[in-house]
C-alpha cells in the first residue's frame, strides 16, 4: 500500500509513499513497507505477487514510532560528537599554539578515545537496535572523557568546563528529562574528582597535572600557591556549585520542551492511528489519487473491492470502460458521484477535493445488494400491483360466472331434450374450468401472509402448471411432471414457491423452439426435497451461468425480459433456506433444480 509521509498510514495493498503499516484489530491480514527506491511498496499476506508482512495498530505502532526517532537521534549524535572532537583537538592545539600548554598530546589521546567509541556506533548495526541505551551510555562516556580533557587542559581553569552542560541538555532532548538530569548529575561528581586529582598533585602518588598559564615551570602550581585571593577551596566549591546549577538549570529547560512535544506526537499519533482504524474497517473503499491518476494511499476496503490496484499503481491502468479515469481527467474540483460497473458488481463513486493542491479523495462502495434490493422491491410493488388488477379481473369474471352458472341450473328443471342437455352439461363443464382458472389467478394473486407451513410439493407443481397453462407463453410446449412413489413435503410461504415455478416454466419455454417438452420432477432427498424443471433449449455457457441471478442480466431479446426473474425466485428460496442449482451446456438445454429443507416433523 501507498501511504504519505508522517505517521502510519493505510493498507495492506496499494504502493508509494512513505507511510507505516497498519491492521485493524482482529484482522489476519500482516502489513509491512518494503523500499523500493524513494517509493514504498506495502504488501499483504495472501495478496498475489506480494510479500507477506505483519503489522498491528495500537501499541506496535508507537514502539515503532520510538524505534524510529531513537534512531534517527542515534545518527544526529555520532554525527555531532565527530565535530566536537574536531573542535576539542582544535582546542588543545591552539593552547600549545599560544604557549598555554606544554604539551597537546595527552588531550589529543583523550579526543582519539572519543573518536574509537564514536566510529564503533556509527559502524555497528547492532548497536543501533538498543539506540537509546546506547545514545545514553555514550552521553555517560562523553562525560568522563570530558573529565580526562580537562584533567590534561587546566582543569577548571579551562572555559571548556562549560562543556559539561552539552551531555546533559543532549540527554534531555534526545531521550528524556530524566537521563539529562542523571547527566547533570554525574558531571559535578567527575568535577569533584578532577579537584581531588589537583590536589592529589603532591601526593605520595603523584597524578600528572596541567594548569592552564605560561608553559614554564614557575606556572605549574597548585591553586593555593599563587595568587591566594583567586585560588582555593572557596574558588573551586564555587565553580562546583556554578557548575551543578548550570547544568541541572539547562538540562531542566532543555528537557520540558521536547517532553512536551513528545506528548504533543504522541497524542496526535494515538488521534491518527484511531482515525486510520476506522478508515481501516471502513466496508467503503477511500483511497488518495494524484490528479494524473496515481493511487498515493488506500485502505483495505478499496484492494477488496478493487483487485486492480494491487497490480496497477495508477487508475489509468484499470479496465478501459470502468469510467474512473474519464471522471478523475474532466474533475474540476467541485464534488461528484457516478456510479459504474467493475467485473459482475456495480459501484457508487464519490470525487471530492482534498485540499492539497492536486490531491483527490476517492471513495466509492458496491452497491450491487442495494440495486438487488431495490429490484426486488421494485418487483414486489410490481406483484402487489398485479394481484390486485388480477383479484379485481376475478372478482369482475366471477359474477357472470355466476349468472351463467345459475341459467345452466334454471335450463336443467325445464327437462330439456336430450341434445340439449348434452349441451348444457358441456357448458356446465366449461363454467367449472373458467371458475377453477379464475378461482387459481385469484389465490396466486393474494398477498402473502409469510407464513411458513408444510405444504405437498405436488400440489404447488400442479397449481404453477395451470396458471403457466393460461399464458400465452405454453403453447406450443407439453409439460410432463415425473411424480415420486412417496408425497414430498417443504415448509415454504405457498404462493411464492408457485410464483418461482412459474417463473422456471416461462423461462424455460423463452429458452426452447416450438414444439417442444418442459419436464418437472420432484421428490424427497436427505436434506429436505427438490424440484427440477428441465427443458431442451439452447443452453448456457459457464459465463452465463455464473452471472445467473445477478439483478438485470438476461439473455433473452430486447422486450422479452428486464432480467429480474430468476434474481428474484433465487432470492425467495435462499430466504427459504434453500438454494437454486443449474446445469446447462450450449446446445444440451438446462435444468434448474431448487433444493428446499423439508419441515421439521418429518
């Protein structure tokens, strides 16, 4: 994944940048950065052609962040202390220059010292992964070997006494208040000593000792000796408590401001990681374009929906009719939504400005359920409809039928001839059908009481092959219904079982040339029972069959069909607890076969 610079930023996927890994809580996916020149490839486990990572959020993600700032004060320091020795040589030079000094090697030695354990840290790899106790140790080392140099310099006769403040005020802003106290601490202690060793000069154990002053003999001395209204235990308990202030008074000051500001990062880091998470968990993707197309960050989401943009790292390399990039290369700042088609799904999209000079915030989420659920309520307005035109067609059919049928009963007590009751009992025969067809329209037409009850299968085939009989779509087609040696029984909502059958048996002559046979079989299987309906048209390649029940595909001729039908009949049986299976090849017809769980009792 992309990210910008600064703390962590998002997925498991997308390239560039220069941002951290990230993972939501719970999540298996593992996250990592991999260089790749001044751009950064975030990988995810799983995903095809990459590496895999690991990556958490929350704690994970701080230690990282102080890995990563010790570090980069690790390498401000070694780069630091190689000028300081430069400069301490320089010193020591220019007091033998001015005759300060008998001699600068001993103060030159003590530099080399410092530059032995500065190029140790700065060619150890090791050592950088305990950065701050080494960072720390080292300020420690910087101390006593200050010690040294002014033991050999003119001890605290030397200005660069005021060197003893640098650890202190380093360790304060590099790691903490406390280690920068601790440092102020230690450098009024190697004071005292380098006192001790002054006036240990005339000991039975003599130390070797320089005072700054004329390179002659006469000027080597103890404080005491010459000029007693300057020197002396007073003169030196002074400078030790000047000193002590000094350094505890900086490292204080120098400390408040960089813990404040380690507060401050830490805080908007903890305020970006939890806005990162919920970009993270986001079910919408949300990725940040450049205006020429380049994917500069994008969460979890945005990879899932989007496959693309793993392989591309820019939008211009998605499918040519996805629409995006058109969208993103007329974009003029002003918000915008679209929606468009990604492989079987359609997607809602969102462009809005993101305030960055030429940045674009993408979001986008699929919409596909939606647009199924608005069909199917579309549809079900549609059936409402319907049932109640039909209820109404009906109600207005059955009372000429009723009529008729009383004429019928009025003509058979008048003891007509027997030609003309053959014919009166013909018509009788014909009232009972148009009764029974608008008795079948009116109780497929009722509105669903989604009350779920054990119905005989057999019963729901034969009332979907009468209504199918009165459409204008059967003729032409035989339908042969194979019956079990057993009744098969499923606890469905009745009308809406009849309504998929009906749905199968339309499709089914849509799918067949004239004339030709519907079959339709039913039975108890482990599970619960089946119904199949097969006929002998023309076939489904593998395509076509996976894009099935998605809401408007269909492959019948302009105005033969919206592709509605069978999304809904499989969205019916699947809230049956069922499910609709087909096989098909081209040329061998199809057979759709619906697997329903029988009711409990049985």
């Amino acid at each position: 994944m992309r990210r910008l610079k600064g703390p962590p930023v998002l997925s498991p996927e997308v390239r560039h940048g220069d941002c951290r890994g990230l993972s939501a809580p719970g999540s298996n996916d593992t996250l990592r950065v991999v260089p790749q020149g001044k751009r950064m490839l975030r990988t995810s486990e799983g995903s095809p052609g990459f590496r895999p990572t690991v990556g958490a959020v929350s704690p994970s993600a701080e230690e990282r962040s102080g890995m990563e700032d010790a570090r980069r004060n690790y390498q401000r320091l070694v780069r630091v202390r190689w000028v300081a020795i430069v400069l301490l040589a320089t010193v020591a030079v220019a007091a033998r220059g001015f005759g300060l000094l008998a001699s600068p090697w001993p103060a030159l030695f003590v530099c080399g010292v410092i530059g032995l354990y500065n190029l140790a840290m700065a060619a150890s790899k090791a050592l950088r992964h305990e950065a701050r106790l080494v960072i720390g140790a080292s300020l420690a080392l910087d101390v006593l070997a200050l010690t040294a140099f002014l033991h050999f310099t003119g001890d605290i006769e030397n200005p660069v006494l005021l060197a003893y403040t640098l650890p202190a005020i380093a360790g304060s802003a590099l790691l903490s208040r406390r280690v920068g106290l601790a440092l102020a601490a230690l450098a009024p202690v190697c004071l005292l000593l380098l006192l001790l060793a002054t006036h240990l000069d005339a000991s039975p154990i003599p130390l070797s000792h320089v005072h700054l002053g004329p390179a002659h003999p006469s000027a080597i001395c103890r404080y005491g000796s010459a000029s007693p209204g300057l020197r002396g235990w007073g003169y030196e308990t002074a400078r030790l408590i000047a000193l002590g202030l000094l350094t505890f008074g900086l490292s204080w000051g120098f400390g408040v401001i960089p813990e404040h500001a380690r507060e401050a990062r830490k805080w908007a880091d903890q305020q970006n990681t939890r806005l990162l998470m919920l970009l993270e968990i986001l079910p919408e993707g949300v990725a940040l374009l450049d205006r020429d197309g380049t994917v500069v960050c994008a969460n979890r989401s945005a990879c899932r929906l989007i496959p693309g943009l793993i392989k591309s790292p820019s939008v211009t390399g998605l499918a040519h009719d996805f629409g995006v990039p058109a969208r993103l290369a007329s974009f003029n700042g002003a918000s915008v939504e679209f929606e468009t088609l990604y492989s079987d799904r359609r997607l809602g999209h969102a462009l809005v400005d993101a305030g960055e000079g030429r940045k674009v915030v993408w979001v986008f989420r699929d919409l596909t359920e939606h647009h199924r659920l608005l069909a199917q309520a579309m549809h079900t307005s549609k059936m409402i409809d319907l049932g109640l035109l039909a209820a109404g067609i009906a109600h207005e059919i059955g009372n000429p039928l009723s009529s008729l049928s009383g004429i019928v009963d009025v003509l058979r007590l008048r003891n007509p001839p027997p030609e003309v009751g053959e014919r009166l009992d013909a018509m009788e025969t014909h009232l009972k059908r148009i009764g029974s067809i608008v008795g079948d329209i009116a109780s497929f037409a009722r509105p669903s009481s989604e009350q779920r009850g054990s119905s005989d299968v057999g019963l729901l085939v034969d009332q979907a092959h009468r209504i199918f009989a009165l459409h204008e779509k059967s003729q032409g087609f035989a339908v042969e219904i194979e019956r079990p040696d057993a009744p098969a029984a499923a606890k469905v909502v009745e009308d809406q079982i009849i309504q998929v059958l009906l749905n199968l048996l339309l499709n089914a002559s849509d799918a067949s040339k004239v004339p030709s046979t519907i079959r339709v079989s039913y039975g108890s299987t482990p599970a619960g029972v089946r119904i199949s309906v097969t006929d002998r048209g023309r076939g489904m390649d593998d395509e076509t069959i996976r894009r099935l029940f998605i809401p408007f595909f269909t492959t019948k001729e302009p105005g033969r069909g919206v592709g509605l039908g069978l999304f809904v009949s499989e969205s019916i049986v699947r809230a049956h607890g069922g499910r609709i299976e087909v096989q098909s090849s081209p040329g061998q017809g199809s057979t759709f076969t619906i697997h329903l769980p029988a009711p409990l009792s049985s």
